[in-house]
C-alpha cells in the first residue's frame, strides 16, 4: 500500500515546513513493518544547470529527528535521527550499506578515491534535476517481526528536516566547490510511504477482534534509540 503526507506538499530546512507527517491507517489489514520504505522526490532548485547539488551521505541524513505515535501516544522519539541512523548504519555489513545506498543516491560518498575532493570527482545533480530516492527507516517499531493490526494500531509517522541546510550537501568553500558550480538550495516534495499489509482469514481476524475488544493486551515488545 501507498500512504501520502498531510498538510503541505513542499518541505524545505530553511523556508517553510521542515514537518512531514504521515497517517498509516487501514481497515481490517495488518501492517508487516519491515516493509516500510520511506520516499521522497530531491529537488536541485537551482535555475542553473552548471550549478550541481552534491550530496554526502543517503538520504536519512537530513532528517534531525523521528517521531511515531501510535493514535495520540509517541511510540517512539529518535532525537539527533540522521547521526544516530548513520551509526548504526556504519556497524552493518558493505552489502547492506551497498543496498541502502541503490535505494538512495546510489552512491556514497566513500565512492570517492582521489583526495583532495574534486568537483570532477564528487557526483551530483545539476539544477533544475530532481532524483526520486528511497529509505529504510531505522526505528525499532518498525525493526520487530510483529505484524501490526493497522485497524487499532494507527500509526502516525512524523520526519523533521534538518534546519541546517548544509547537513547533507556539499558547502560552497570559495576553493573548489565555488559558488558559480555549486547549488546550495533544494526542498523535498511528492513525499509517499511504502509498506506491505495482509488481510487475515475472517474467521481469524474476527478472534483478534474479538479478543481485543474484550480487554485482552496484544503485546509487541520492541527496542528503541536515545541518543544524548
């Protein structure tokens, strides 16, 4: 299933809404969390084409933090999301690095063999371009092997842009990166959520039903990140 933000349609760090929020709902299915892709158009906004917007890490890295509620209650709160997920990313194997990397800008920037970084080395996206990418969210919600029942497990999922702007992108320095071939303005729009869901045998789901609504706790036990 597809699920699209509410509220406003364009996110920018330094200029309107930094908030994507996110309602993940559905009626009588359940929610396999280790499916949720989270997706995003990258837009140059730049009007010059020789001007490229060079990324340096995936795409979790503009991200300050994650929040998931679960109906009003937060289920989870990452403050400091993009260092925290970059860490955690770090201690995972090459091939899983490799493979965030496709879903994303489909390169990192460790690609990069000759020092000291050059604009004809260093890949980017020309102004005007935009680049559809993709991202596993590293939460621990979503990290556990219990499918969700999205019928009484709403699941609101909030990501907030980092203010700096340069968190992810090259900075023009005045040496190399000049500001004549370096863009340094982008914004974040056509946001979706990804995400498998099964429907249950009737007389299966009607059990679950059943019990819930009787007083019976569903538990689904899971770890989280706290950074300080």
């Amino acid at each position: 299933m597809t699920w699209y933000p509410s509220g406003s349609a364009i996110y920018s760090p330094t200029s309107g809404t930094r908030l994507i929020r996110v309602n993940i709902n559905s009626t009588g299915e359940w929610l396999d969390p280790s499916s949720i892709r989270f997706s995003f158009r990258f837009n140059n906004t730049d009007s010059d084409s020789n001007k490229m917007l060079r990324t340096i890490g995936d795409p979790f890295c503009f991200f300050s933090r994650l929040r998931i509620l679960i109906g009003s209650v937060v289920a989870e709160d990452i403050n400091d999301y993009s260092r925290t997920h970059t860490l955690f990313q770090t201690l995972t194997s090459t091939n899983n690095r490799e493979n965030d990397s496709i879903e994303g800008f489909g390169r990192r920037w460790s690609d990069v063999r000759e020092l000291p970084y050059a604009t004809n080395n260093v890949e980017g996206l020309r102004g005007g371009k935009s680049k559809r990418v993709t991202m596993k969210l590293l939460s621990g919600l979503l990290s556990q092997y219990k499918y969700l029942p999205l019928q009484f497990c709403p699941i609101v999922l909030e990501l907030e842009l980092d203010q700096n702007q340069y968190a992810n992108i090259v900075k023009p320095d005045g040496y190399k990166f000049l500001g004549t071939n370096t863009s340094s303005s982008f914004t974040i729009d056509d946001v979706v959520v990804f995400g498998d869901v099964i429907a249950l045998d009737n007389s299966l789901n009607n059990s679950y039903i059943e019990a819930l609504m009787s007083g019976t706790a569903l538990t689904i036990p899971y770890t989280s990140f706290v950074s300080q």
